[in-house]
C-alpha cells in the first residue's frame, strides 16, 4: 500500500516513515506544508535506512501531493492542526482512502501533563468532523514513544489501541500496525472510545517524569 | 501494618484482602457498613486461604470500627461513596493514617465505558476534599482487575500506579502495593494527575470487551 505521513517528519512521522519503510513493502510517503523538508526528510530517513542495508521507497511531497498519492493518510501533525490539516488535502482523498489520527491533546502544569479533551470528545473526533463522509477514521499509534519508534535499534514489545466506527477501515489498520515488528494492535472500540485512549498519552509522560530508570514508555495489556 | 479495607465486601475489596492476607503479615481488617457482613467475608476469606495453608490474620468490623484500627484505610466503595464514607469514619482516623482511594468513575454507553470524571477533578481529589487535612490520601489500585486480584492462582506481573501528594504517605502505600506479589507500583505524579490514571480502568474494560482471548486485563508499562 502507499502510506503518506502528514507531518511526517515531525517526531511520530518519523517513527512511523522508519518503520513501515524497515518492516513491509509498503511505500512510505513523506508530507509536510513545505515539500523541500519533505524532500530532504524523506532523503535522511532513506539514507538512515540505506546504512541498515534496507532497500527503501521513501519519497516526499507537499502534504496535498502526498495525500493524492496514498491510500493511506496518516495525519501526523500537532492536535490543533489536524482540522485544518484534512481539510487541506479534502479534495484528494479518494473513497477506500482511509485517514489514521495518531494525535493527542496535551497541556502541562505544575504537576505533570494532562488530557486536553478538545469540546469535539476527542482529537480523533476532530479528524471524523473535518473529513469528508466516503472516507473513514482510524484512532491509532497515539500513545507510542517518538524517540522509541525512531530507534530502530529499539524492540518494541508494546501494543497500540486502535478505535473506528468502520470495521473494514480498523482491521487495515490494525494490519498495517501489526506489521511493524513488536507492534500489537489491540481493539478499544469505537471513535466514542477515543478519548480514554489518547489520555493515556499524558500518562504515559507523567510516568517517565517520576519513575527514574524508564524512558520511552509504552504500554502492553495482559 | 493494619489495613482497614471499607467496602472490602466488595470485589476489588476481596482481591486487595486476600491478597495482603496471602502476601504478607500485615493485619487485614474487611469494613463494612453491616458489621455481619463484615464479618462473614472475613470468615469467607480466612477459609480460602486456610485451605491455602496461610496463616492469616482477618477480622471484619462496621467501616467505622474498621477505620479505627487500622492505620492504612483504604476506600473500597464505589465512587459515589467515596466522599460519605470518608466522612463517616474521620473522626476515628489519626494522624500518621492514610487513606487510599482506588475508585474510578464510570458512565456506560453503546460504545462501551468512559471515564466520568468528578467536577472535583478526580475520584480521588473526591476522597482528598473529604478528608481531614491531617490525614493524606493516596491515589493507587485504580486499575487492577478485581477478578485476577482475588484469584490467587492467578500471575499479576501488572502495574499499579500511585497518585499522592504527600511523599511519605506515597511511599508507604508503594510498598504495600509491591509487597503483593507480581505488582508494581509506579509513581504517576502529584492528585492532580489522578485523572489520567482512572480514565485507563474504561479503557481496559472496552479493550477486554472488543478482544476476543483477553479477561482480567491490567497494564504495563515498558
């Protein structure tokens, strides 16, 4: 399948683009507003891989070029640009397309980081709204360590929870994510279900800042 | 230690109870609001784990009576109690006691559980409003499955997060919690963050209900 990171060569983007392009076949197509950074991180993330002796397709385009290209559009991008995001790249989304939201509203205090929950009920419910209605939503890859997933040194042995209301576009997905080495998908249901789900994020965060010793956090269910 | 469980009648109760009960030499002390009842589980729990060959100390008392002795009391009531049973055993709570609150709210939809946080901000921020000032409380045992707890043939290897905002008081109820075998005890920051942590008992409910071969879920984190 041909995947395209909206925002891919932020953090998450990054681990996903490494991933997919180390673990499948699947082409990994690199989107940003600005198609030289995605040019030029499409290329760094080839060369990374190219080091490792994994042959790549790893390409990169403004984030609308990108999404034309995919199936698959992962929207990769800071929670308050996942809205305007989708409905940049509206128009190239095909029906069968499906948009996967791995985005999560945080705001920190004194204490730690908190879930953000946005009035919509959740981040992933943002991307439902903005899209448009032949092309699903899949909740994933929220709660996933950046640095971690970018490591490729990194074994995972972690889950990812993963939420639609389109059972044929989550069982892609979870494929899709499963395919990543030491990546479980596990089922939480449906986009209601999200906001449990992305506040885990926070969690996981608040976690790492007070147990010394554990970095990169993920979560396994057992 | 004394460790008062009010509400222990109830099923994460009867898990904490037979667990402490199994694991270690602390005193056990089952409340309830019907001290016959009280009583009888404790009955109902020394047999189970006599026939285990553990030596046991369990005795069942009225919540109020149970609070007294204890100098752990933990809140093992469903969240819309947590603040009336505090109130109804402060005046029997020391200084140097603490109280441990592991309740969540919990809404049910047709998508399956969400997290229905108090205005307070948390169940647990509930039990702190409640308490006397002198007696700090501490957020842990939230999402623990209370039919894998009470099974004591059953393997945690779980986590268990804390929530506090007294160090000392954190500490202690970290250890209690670790001195059950198989579970770890993580420091997830000050009360306010008790939010986070309760919100992971709907999603592991949701997950073990769209996952066919899961039951008794907890989590991990690696």
């Amino acid at each position: 399948m041909r995947i395209a990171l909206l925002g891919g060569t932020g953090d998450i983007g990054e681990g996903l683009a490494l991933r997919w392009a180390h673990d499948t076949d699947h082409d990994v197509i690199i989107g940003s507003r600005d198609p030289e950074k995605a040019r030029a991180k499409a290329e760094e993330y080839a060369a990374e891989l190219d080091s490792r002796g994994s042959e790549t397709k790893l390409t990169g385009f403004a984030n609308e070029m990108a999404a034309d290209r995919a199936e698959i559009v992962v929207l990769a991008v800071p929670p308050y640009h996942v809205a305007d995001t989708v409905e940049a790249v509206a128009d190239k989304l095909d029906e069968g397309d499906i948009l996967i939201s791995p985005a999560t509203g945080m705001k920190r205090d004194d204490s730690g980081f908190h879930y953000h929950r946005p009035g919509a009920g959740s981040v992933t419910q943002l991307a439902v709204d903005a899209a448009p209605e032949a092309v699903p939503v899949v909740g994933a890859f929220h709660n996933l360590a950046a640095g971690r997933l970018a490591n490729l040194d990194a074994d995972l042995g972690i889950d990812t929870l993963v939420v639609a209301d389109d059972d044929a576009a989550k069982s892609t997905v979870s494929t899709l994510a499963e395919e990543i080495e030491g990546l479980r998908a596990l089922d939480a249901g449906s986009i209601a279900n999200a906001a449990e789900v992305e506040s885990v994020t926070p969690l996981l965060i608040n976690v790492t800042m007070n147990n010394s010793g554990l970095h990169d956090l993920g979560i396994r269910f057992d």
